[in-house]
C-alpha cells in the first residue's frame, strides 16, 4: 500500500506563545453568494449538520472557551494533527512532557487522526474562537492544521485514518466512523465559506488547494463505490487508496459493503452540485438502500432477542458480503459468521450490527423527489 512521502509541516506558532491572548475583536467576514448550483439538492442539513457540531468543547462562555482552546493550541502535534478524544485532556495546557497521542508510527512519531471526530472538530472550534476573540494563534493552529489535512491525503484522493503511516487497518481510506465524509464536509465548508469561515482565517492560496483536495476526495469517493454486476451499489468502512477495493479493519471489521457508513457518503453526494456522475452515485446508493432495507424487524443490540418483529421499523446491517447482498457478523476471529447467536456475546453487544440507519436518508430523498421509493416506509 503506497503512503505519502511528504515532509511532516512546521508549526507556525513556538509553544512558548501558547498562552498568549488578545482582547476580543471583530473578524472581518465576506457576504459572498453561493456557489451551489440550482441543480443541489433541495436541503439536506439536517442529515450533515452533526458533523459541524462542537458542543464537547464549546460552552458559550467566551473566558472559559477561550482558556480551553488555547489549551487545545497546546496539544497540537508538530504535523498539524490532533488525537481523538481529548475532552479531558484539553481542560489542562500540555505539559510538555505527557504523550500527545495513543498512537505512534514505527519510528516514534505521534500519530494525528481523523478517527472520532478528532481534527476536524478542533479546526472548527478553533475558526470559532479566532471569529470572537481575533487571537492570532488560533488561526495560526487552523492553518497548521489544514496543512495536516492537505499533507495526508493520498494522490488518489482518499484520507487515511491517521498520519503518519500506523502499518495496520488505519492507513486505509477511511470512511469508517465517517471519518473521510466528515474532513470533506468541512472542506466544502471552507471552500463555499461556510459555517464561520466567512473570513481571514485561510488564505485564498490556502482555500484553493483545499478545493482542489476536496475535488480529489469526491473523485476518489465516486471510484470507490462498489459494483456488482454491473450496478452501483454502497461503499465499505475501509478502501485500498491505490486499487479502490473494500478493506478489512479490525478483525471483526471484514471487507463488506457497509449499511452504515455509507447513509453519510450519499448525503454528502447529495449536497453537492449534481454532475451527471454524482447524481448517478448517489441514487444508485438510494436505490441500493431501498432495496436491501428490512422492513418490520427492530433491532436489540442487547437482546436477549436481537432481531423481532416490528411493524413500525425498518433496518440495515452494518456489514453485507461485497459481491452480493447478503449479511453477516463477525468475532475477534477474525471469521465471519451468519447468525448473530454464533458470535460472542463481547462481540455481539460491544457492537452496533444493525440499525435504522437510511432511514431518514431514504425519507428525505423522497419527500424532495429525488428518488422515488419502490414502497412507503414503515410509519413510525
């Protein structure tokens, strides 16, 4: 698997200026039209707004936010990236000395990540405190941390979990956990100045290279959906950033078509200006949706029955076979199995193998006349 060989960026800011700060400013911000084409989509916020939201850091209390992200400026990894879940951690400066991340490459070098909404939500909340306070430093580790973005990619387009390279599961395009949706969704916020980036934060040199990231992204996205006999069908938690190809995870994370993961990636496809060839994804994903969707079945993720009738649900499997619409579960084994009783029971309440998950998707699309269902949905 190739990785990119790219040199690691520099901080922009020494860490002795950490805890600096400035008095509260206005930001300078652009009033610009949109650029989405008429042929979007009519409005499908209410699918993606979730990946905007920053509510674990935020508070509304400018002093205490502002103290808490100077704190997260501090944990900052010299390549721009941030670990995940370190809500706790970032109520303390860095002390200098404590491990940034839980990963290391095989050299030593603490690994960033997309995983869990880490980086992503740390740049927006980061725009945040730079649009109310005019602090410097917190544009300059916005800028960092795009450098961490545009640096990690692959030339095909796809974003790995982590950077530098892990040599495991992780250094696949990563769209587990919605990983990769949520970094370009953050993108097109930037680019379409969006969402609080409506103003000096990034430099237009900055905003077209992350366009032209973005563009790569969708290209890769579009490249990666799978085909079965000839049909678009969905995408799989982890794909090969060279052949495209469904990739295993973790052992109980095989190579699938994913039932979850991909709810986000059609969104997304769907809020963008509608190519001939976006359009064709994504109602090629729908369709699949409505296909495979199991209607009358509620699912308990902790039984003791997993699986029961239920007029007024419908639900999807996490994982179905790559080539062919089926099904399955999976142990630390690392096998697979069709019977969610044959599996532990670690596994088989430690994760989530089924949900409502297009739901909401298959709902919206047709209220908008984007797609028309092969059957109403389950009333609820």
């Amino acid at each position: 698997m190739a990785m990119i060989t790219a040199a690691l960026v520099t901080p922009h800011a020494a860490a002795a200026d950490v805890n600096a700060s400035s008095a509260p400013v206005t930001i300078k911000t652009e009033v610009l039209p949109s650029q989405k084409s008429s042929s979007t989509l009519g409005d499908v916020s209410s699918l993606l707004q979730k990946f905007r939201d920053i509510s674990n850091f935020a508070t509304g209390d400018l002093a205490k936010d502002t103290a808490y992200a100077l704190n997260i400026v501090s944990w900052q990894m010299p390549h721009g990236g941030f670990y995940k879940d370190m809500e706790k951690q970032y109520a303390a400066p860095w002390d200098g000395v404590t491990e940034r991340s839980g990963w290391k490459d095989p050299s030593g070098v603490e690994l960033g990540t997309f995983d869990n909404d880490a980086t992503t939500s740390e740049i927006r909340f980061l725009t945040e405190m730079y649009v109310k306070t005019g602090n410097p430093i917190f544009k300059d580790s916005v800028r960092k941390a795009v450098d961490f973005i545009l640096v990690s990619q692959y030339p095909s387009g796809g974003w790995p979990q982590v950077y530098p390279k892990r040599s495991n599961y992780s250094d696949a395009v990563t769209y587990n956990d919605n990983a990769m949706v949520q970094t370009m969704i953050l993108l097109d916020d930037i680019t379409q100045r969006k969402h609080g980036f409506d103003n000096d934060i990034l430099t237009s040199q900055e905003r077209s290279k992350l366009k032209a990231a973005l563009d790569k992204g969708i290209a890769y996205t579009l490249k990666a959906q799978i085909i079965n006999n000839g049909v678009p069908t969905v995408w799989g938690a982890q794909h090969d950033p060279v052949t495209y190809e469904p990739l295993p995870g973790r052992a109980y994370e095989l190579a699938s078509k994913s039932g979850s993961e991909s709810v986000a990636i059609t969104a997304f496809l769907m809020s963008l200006p509608q190519t001939p060839e976006i359009e064709h994804a994504a109602k090629s994903a729908l369709q699949w949706f409505d296909t495979v969707r199991e209607d009358g079945t509620k699912y308990n993720r902790q039984g003791p029955v997993y699986f029961e009738p239920d007029a007024g649900s419908v639900i999807w499997y996490r994982f179905y076979n790559v080539d062919e619409d089926v099904p399955f579960y999976a142990d630390r084994d690392g096998k697979k199995y069709m019977n969610i009783l044959d599996i532990s029971e670690e596994r088989r309440h430690g994760y989530s193998w089924a949900g409502s998950y297009a739901r909401n998707l298959l709902k919206l699309a047709s209220e908008q006349g984007y797609y028309k269902l092969s059957k109403p949905l389950p009333k609820t």
